[in-house]
C-alpha cells in the first residue's frame, strides 16, 4: 500500500450455522471472534449473527483512519474465540485523515449515477423492506437550485422500510430528499395533502413525524429536503434510518450521509 490515510471495510454474512438455527436459537453467540489491524484491536468478541440481526444477512463495518504499518503492508488478523472466525471481503478505500468518505445513494435505482457537483451516487442499498420504483417520466417540476439533479427524483423507494447505513465511528450529516411523484393533479395517484404521510427515525429517534412531502414542498412534483446534523451511529457501526407510513406509504428518493466533524 501507497503511505497515507484509508478507510477499512470489512464485509461478512453466516451462512455456516445451520446446524445451530432453530425455533429456540437464531445462532446468536456461536461463532465469536476478535479482529486486530496493525496489532490494534477493531473488533472484541465479534458476533457476525448479533450484528447483522440474523443469519444469511450482509453485514459490513467501516473503520477509518487506517494507515500501512512500517512495512507498507496492511495487517489484519483474525482471532477465533468460539468457533472459527470468518470474513466475507475486504474493500480499502483512500481518505482524508480523520474524515469519512460519504455515502450516497439512489433510492430505487439500480446502477450509479453522478451529479452536477461530480459526486457519486450509488445504486439503491443497505435496504430491507419496501418497494423501489423508477419512472418513465420524471415527476419534478419547475426550476430552481436542485433543477440540475432533477433526474435524482425518477426513482424512489416506498412502502415500509429501512436502510442500515453502514459507517465508521464519528459523527455524520444525514440528508434524505423527497419529491411527490404519485399524489396530485398532475400524477397518477388521487388527491393531495394528506394522502402520504410517515414517520422517520433515526437508531430509534424521531426525525421526522406526520412528514406530508406534498405539504412541506408546497405541491406534488417539488424537491424538498431534510438535513439533520451530529447523527453518530448505532452499536453494530450502522446510521439505520426507518420509514413508517402513518398515511399511504412512505417514500424516499435519496439518502446522503457525510462526515460531520469538526
């Protein structure tokens, strides 16, 4: 590896525990292992199953601030202590010292896709749940500062779902954006206000609650956003962020979360 400063993820799913799985146990607990990088340790008693809240499950954690040691070499060590520890795959990934890459995504969409800034946007994922949706036509009207990245608001994901975002320790900036593309005079669904309303949480908290995008955007096919600032992540390295309809399904276009440190 080249000197400087990487962002390590670490990909796993168990898919080994069936002898263990039954009505009584999820396999929780039987396979332990501690992970060390350069001799520190990053990971202590390790569950694959407990982290990813079941078997046959990706999980991935993301560690930053990582640096060859002396030798130009990574070193990762796997250290079982019940069973045998296991890895799925390893991505390092350049960054600045002591920031995080962003993650963005696409909701709905099922390739990458880049705005007018240059930045990345993936392909829809770290989802469970819901339905995702791209449109032939595009709902977002008008012109104003989001009219370059209009074409963000073709695809959705709705119903009722949550993304497991997976990060490194630190505190983040999360943006979810939204446009109306079903309810409304000008879209296929009836009526206007009122007609999709939802809840989001964040690791369990409200963000947001009784959110109407057609309300708070000031009519169907409007961008809007929602920006909420030192959001950390949960226990298993994860921003998890669920949509719970309260009226018709819950929607969102795209997820944006970047480093907030200062």
């Amino acid at each position: 590896m080249q000197p400087g400063n990487y962002e390590l993820h670490l990909f796993f799913a168990e898919t080994g525990l069936a002898d263990f799985i039954s009505a009584e146990s999820s396999g929780e607990g039987q396979r332990l292992f501690g992970v060390s990088a350069n001799g520190s340790p990053i990971l202590t008693a390790f569950d694959v199953v407990a982290d990813a809240a079941g078997s046959n499950i990706a999980d991935e954690r993301v560690f930053r601030n990582i640096s060859p040691a002396a030798d130009g070499f990574l070193h990762l060590s796997f250290n079982s202590m019940r069973s045998t520890a296991m890895l799925s795959g390893i991505e390092v990934l350049p960054a600045s010292a002591g920031k995080a890459r962003p993650d963005r995504i696409r909701a709905g969409w099922t390739s990458s896709w880049q705005d007018s800034a240059g930045q990345e946007w993936q392909s829809d994922s770290y989802f469970l749940g819901g339905n995702a949706l791209v449109r032939t036509t595009n709902p977002a009207q008008g012109s104003n500062s989001i009219a370059p990245d209009m074409a963000l608001y073709a695809s959705e994901r709705w119903g009722h779902f949550s993304y497991a975002v997976p990060v490194a320790e630190g505190r983040y900036r999360v943006t979810l954006k939204f446009c109306e593309g079903h309810y409304g005079k000008r879209n296929t669904g009836t009526g206007g206000p009122g007609r999709r309303v939802f809840d989001v949480y964040c690791n369990g908290v409200a963000l947001l609650r009784g959110f109407d995008i057609i309300k708070e955007a000031g009519g169907e096919g409007r961008p809007i956003d929602r920006t909420f600032s030192a959001i950390r992540p949960n226990a298993q390295g994860k921003i998890q962020l669920t949509f719970v309809p309260v009226a018709g399904m819950a929607c969102v276009n795209g997820i944006e979360v970047v480093d907030d440190s200062k």
